[in-house]
C-alpha cells in the first residue's frame, strides 16, 4: 500500500500508476511504476532510511523504511530502477511459501 501511494503521489496530473504482478520460479514480483520525475541514483539507498524524505514542506519518510522491512522479514528484496516511461519503479520480489 505505501508502495501504492507513494507513486499516486508522485505522479502528475494526468498521469498513470502501473501495478503488475507475476509468478518467478521461486516466488511472485510485484511492480508497482509510477509517471513522476524519478528517484535520482545517489538517493535510492537513502529512500528507505527512516524519516528521510525529499518533501521538505511536510514530515513522514516511514513508508518505505517500513516496506522495506516487512519484504525482507518475509525473506523478499524490494530494488528501485528507472520507469519504463520516465518515473520510478518498484520491483518487489517475495518467495513462495
């Protein structure tokens, strides 16, 4: 869900939010790509520190910090990259159980 938000929130007016999904081999991969302007590669590492955010009008930076945590308890990885269509996207990966 914060994975969800937070590209419906950084995406424009008029853009688009994509959420797929699929079976792997050793379990399922969500993506979840939205339309924004991206997370530039020296802060991808730093998104899912607690309370960092690059909102500076408003407080919060738990979201990731807190997705992160609950796909590696369940044994999954969450990696950020590029969008296809400019953006972001998450892919996280989960095994099956």
């Amino acid at each position: 869900m914060n994975l969800a938000l937070n590209a419906i929130d950084a995406t424009p007016a008029g853009g688009a939010v994509a959420l797929r999904g699929r079976a792997t081999a050793p379990g399922v991969e969500l993506i979840i790509a939205d339309q924004g302007s991206g997370i530039p590669p020296d802060l991808r590492s730093r998104v899912f520190e607690p309370f960092f955010t690059s909102h500076s009008n408003r407080p919060g930076g738990l979201g990731l910090a807190i997705s992160r945590r609950i796909t590696e308890e369940a044994g999954g990885s969450i990696q950020i990259t590029d969008g296809a269509e400019g953006g972001a996207e998450f892919r996280v990966r989960l095994p099956s159980l």
